[in-house]
C-alpha cells in the first residue's frame, strides 16, 4: 500500500513537473537556434523534449485506437508529426506542452471540482479510541468491529452507526438531515456516522463496520457518480470525432489546392483542443460536488444532465411536500381538571415505548416544552386499536377515533377526558419551491397512496396547476410516469417511501428524501436528498441546469473558436506557432469557464 502511494505521489509530481520542463526546454531551444545560432543542438533537444512529453499521448492514443474510440488526441499526434517531418520544431514542442499544460489544468481543476468529496471524507477520524478490558486503545477504523465500546469526546465527529451508552448525549446531524438545532438523545438512541458530538465524553456501541456506516454510503454514493459517464459526455466525444473528420478533410483540401505543408501543419495546430471538449465532464463533476454541498448526491452524472432537461416533475405528498410525520394540531381537552401539559405527558408515558408515529409526534412535542412523561405501569398496545396502561391506580387508554382522521382519544377510566388532533403538515417551502419550478416551465403532478379528500386539502395551500392524482398503489404510479413518458416528457420522480421506488426507478430521473439510513426509495434513485428540506429539490433543478449550460458554453464556444481559428489559418493568415499559442489561450479559458461550475452562483 505504501508503494502504491509512493508511486502515486511521483506520477502526480512528474504530472505538474513535466510542463515546467517542457517550457524550459522550449526556451532553451529557441536561445541556441536565435541568440546562439546552434540550430543542430536546438533541433536534437527540442526533439528530445517532444519525445518525452508526447509518449504519454502516443501511449493514450494507441490504446484509444484498439478500443476504436476516436478524440482529438490523433489530430495532436498528426500535427506533432507534421511539424518535425516540415522542421518546425519549436512550433511542434509548443504543441506538446499546450497538451500536457491541459492536462495538467484538468487533473488540477478536476481536483478542485472533487473537493467536496474529499471533505466528506476527511470528516471521520481514522483512528478510533476502543475500550477493551485492558483500557482505552486506538484502531483505524477499518478494523473495528461490531458490537464494539467506543469513545467520542466533545467536538469529534462520530465515526460509526451505533447505540448511545452513555445516559444522555448533544449531537449535531446537520451533516445528514440539514437541520440546525442539536438533537438531545438518551441512552439506546441510534447515533449516525458523520454526525458530530457537542456534549461531553460519549460511549458508543457499534452496530455495523465501516464499509456499512451510514456515513460511508453516502460516501459511496457521490464516488459512484464521479466514476458515471453521462449521455453528454459521450455526445462530446462523438461531436470530437465529426470535428477530427472535418480537420482532416480541411487540412487535406488546403494541403490539395496550395500544396504547402506550412500552411497544413498551421490549420494541424489550431486543431488540437483536446483540453476543451474535457472541460466539459469538469463543468458536470463541478455540479455533481456543488451539490453535495447542499447535502445533494448525484448517484449518476447523467442524472445531473436529464434534471436539467426535465419537463414534468412527480412527487409523493407524505414525507415529500409534507413532513411524513405527525404532528400535534390542536388539544382539546374535555377535563376541566387538566391541562394540555399534563394531558401531553399522560400520552406520552403510554407511547414513549411504541413504534407508532404518534409516539414520535408526541415525543418531540415534550422535547420542544421540556415536559416529561409520566412513568406507566401495565403498558400494553392493542394493533389497530391503541394503547392503555395504568398509573397511580388509575387507568389510562388513547384509542383512535373512528369518525375523524388523525385524531386520537385520551380516556381516563372509561371516560373521555382529551381529544388530540394530529396533520401531517406541509414543508414551510413546499408551495414557494413548487412555485419556482413552475416558473421554470415544468408541469407539476402529485401522485399519492393518501386519500382524496385529504389530498385535495393539501393542494388547497398549494399553488394553482398542479395535477393530483390520488388513491395511488405503487403500480398506479408507475403507470401514470409511463404515460407521462408515453408523451414524450422527460420526467422525475421525487419520493421517499419504499412504495415510490418502482416509480423512482421507472422516472428518467429519481429523487428520494434519505432521513435516515438508506432505504429502498434512495436505492432506487439516481439523485439522494440527505434531511428532508424541499427547497434541495429546487436546489438540484438549479445546479442541473447551470450547470450543463457552462458544460455546453465550454464545448460549443471552445469548438466554434477553434473552427474559426482553422479557417483563418487555412487561408493563410495565421502562423503555426500564433496558432498553437492562441489554442493555448483558448483551452485554458474554457476549462477556467468550466471551473465556475464548482461555485455557488453569486446572487
């Protein structure tokens, strides 16, 4: 391993070494032909430094070439032959170090796009304190294993999934969910990887190994989109065959009409852009990683580019435009001797143990008032029913109302002495981030397994125009985006349920809401939301589309230039050496225009 980095290291070096030497020996060059009229040992060391500069391209080439992929690269290798065969020399090594230049400007600007993921790594700590019956020890993480005692210390990020030890603990997972305020958990609460401790010491026991922390998938995730080749990079390599065919015609037809290599090996020059059309993948992986900033991960970078074409945008209503969970509306209290407080600690010493989404509601209502629950004895849930349990003699049930929705009733010994209503309310951005997209021009649909009525009432806080479709099984969403793709609509799929995962994988884009751990929705998906804030969809629609429009200014605007660049040079006008100097300028303009990407977009 440490001969791998070793070899790594020096690669990367020689990487930025190599055009340093490469302009020195240009100069030097052209001092022995100019001021010291060597011409012989300026021809034998500028040919020397083609060699060794150009044997990287050679290589590169002769490989493409047995794959039956065609680039630019040939018409480079074709110029640089062109100028030694005429004795320019000093033209031909120009040409070299403007290719190995570009790629030095790509590897630097490819790294700089990838910055993103190489801070989601550097986040976990290597090293892991472990307590065993010997003591405190460290182990990298890749070698500890399940069920093992670990120690987080205040500040540090929590390196693997586990359950808390400790009695109580501050953590914060703004990294994974967005939210801001600190999350207080208690003892046997599941602590996420990634997330980071502001309390105290904690202790830790781990639930899973590195390779399947929560923390690591979402790693895994934006490194499966960095290794993905979209639609529009092959379209790329495709338009740089046609423009390799249409140098080879134009330098043939001049070369055929004036029978001057000069002026051939002139339009040869102006023809080698090959940092150009690669600046476009960096415009699309700066998207990629300027949306994992915003807790945004493209599974594929051909996701990056459909979203940006997207015309008709799906979404599920629970868990999507609404919370997914529910929360307490209103608490009517029919006991003149209670009060709501009161009324919300009794409830919650009865659910606190469940697994209902009441039980969740009611939690993080007390959390919010700093009210405790009431400690019940006897508890037992009835499925479908409820649950009861007794207290100081006293015997307590919340049973659910048959004649309205969402409201849950509490009975003190048989008799009724509070109504609690609960709604799953809609995101505080969902109508003005639906509005947006509107805007955009993307027709806007809403499929969901909910009722009509109460779908019907959600839409009431929602803007004009949107389809709604309601009653829907996983199937009926599926076939409602393949008759949307039936019509010729590029679409997307936005969900969070593991019944939205048909329809994610059918839609030509998926989006899924990752609360939590990863579930089958996001495993469906090609682009994974981390939290639950609806303004990210949003968000991805806008890097998309910024994106793949700097993409396309880079390869177009580069390509149109290089045209012009070309016939200026076919009819005379423009020297060798000014040609590959004024490509030069070109290809560094457009991969520094394809680094804009990588940035948020000043308001």
């Amino acid at each position: 391993m440490q001969k791998e980095d070793l070899l790594r290291q020096i690669r990367q070096r020689w990487l930025f070494i190599l055009p340093i030497f490469l302009l020195g020996s240009l100069l030097l060059s052209l001092a022995f032909e100019f001021l010291w009229k060597r011409v012989e040992l300026a021809h034998f060391l500028s040919l020397a430094a083609i060699l060794i500069g150009s044997w990287r391209l050679l290589r590169e080439s002769i490989a493409a070439l047995l794959r039956r992929n065609f680039a630019l690269d040939y018409i480079a290798l074709l110029a640089i032959t062109t100028g030694v065969i005429t004795g320019n020399y000093s033209v031909a090594l120009v040409i070299v170090l403007m290719m190995v230049g570009g790629n030095t400007l790509e590897d630097y600007a490819a790294k700089r796009a990838a910055t993103s993921l190489t801070q989601l790594k550097n986040r976990l700590p290597q090293e892991i304190q472990v307590l065993t019956p010997e003591g405190q020890i460290s182990q990298k993480i890749t070698q500890v294993p399940i069920g093992s005692e670990i120690v987080i210390r205040k500040g540090e990020v929590i390196p693997l999934d586990g359950l808390l030890l400790s009695k109580t603990a501050v953590i914060d997972e703004s990294s994974l969910t967005g939210e801001a305020l600190p999350v207080e958990k208690e003892a046997g609460d599941t602590l996420h990887s990634g997330t980071l401790n502001l309390g105290e010491v904690l202790t830790l026991k781990t639930t899973v190994e590195n390779q399947d922390s929560n923390y690591q998938k979402i790693i895994n995730l934006v490194e499966e989109a960095q290794s993905g080749k979209a639609p529009f990079l092959q379209l790329a390599d495709k338009l740089s065959m046609f423009f390799t065919l249409f140098t080879l015609l134009l330098a043939g037809l001049v070369f055929f009409f004036t029978h001057s290599l000069e002026r051939t090996f002139a339009v040869l020059v102006i023809a080698t852009p090959c940092p150009l059309i690669l600046a476009t993948p960096i415009a699309i992986m700066g998207g990629v990683n300027q949306a994992a900033k915003h807790l945004i991960i493209f599974r594929q970078l051909s996701a990056l580019e459909i979203l940006a074409e997207v015309k008709a945008m799906i979404f599920d209503k629970t868990g999507t435009i609404t919370f997914g969970e529910m929360r307490i509306n209103d608490i009517i209290v029919t006991n003149e001797n209670y009060q709501k407080d009161r009324i919300l600690q009794i409830a919650l010493g009865l659910e606190r143990n469940s697994l209902h989404p009441i039980a969740r509601s009611l939690l993080h209502c007390c959390r919010e008032k700093k009210l405790q629950a009431l400690h019940f004895q006897n508890v037992k849930e009835i499925p479908g029913l409820g649950i009861e349990g007794n207290y100081r003699g006293d015997h307590y049930r919340l049973l659910k109302s048959n004649k309205k929705y969402a409201r849950t009733l509490l009975k003190r010994n048989g008799k009724l002495i509070a109504y609690l209503d609960f709604i799953d309310q809609p995101k505080p951005s969902s109508s003005e981030v639906l509005e947006s997209l509107q805007k955009l021009g993307i027709e806007l649909h809403i499929f969901t397994g909910d009722k009509l009525q109460r779908a019907k009432d959600l839409l009431k806080s929602l803007p004009n125009g949107i389809q709604l479709q309601a009653d829907c099984s996983p199937e009926e969403k599926r076939q409602g985006i393949l008759q949307l793709k039936q019509q010729q609509k590029i679409t997307a799929m936005i969900g969070d349920g593991i019944n939205d995962a048909p329809a994610l994988a059918l839609a030509d884009v998926g989006i899924a809401f990752s609360h939590q751990e990863q579930s089958a929705a996001s495993e469906a998906a090609d682009v994974v939301i981390l939290g639950n804030s609806f303004q990210s969809v949003l968000a991805a629609v806008s890097i998309s589309q910024r994106s793949m429009k700097i993409a396309k200014e880079s390869m177009y605007a580069g390509l149109a230039l290089s045209m012009l660049g070309m016939m200026v040079a076919a009819f005379g006008y423009l020297p060798a050496l000014a040609g590959a100097l004024l490509q030069e300028v070109i290809d560094v303009a457009v991969i520094f225009n394809a680094l804009r990407s990588s940035q948020d977009k000043k308001a």
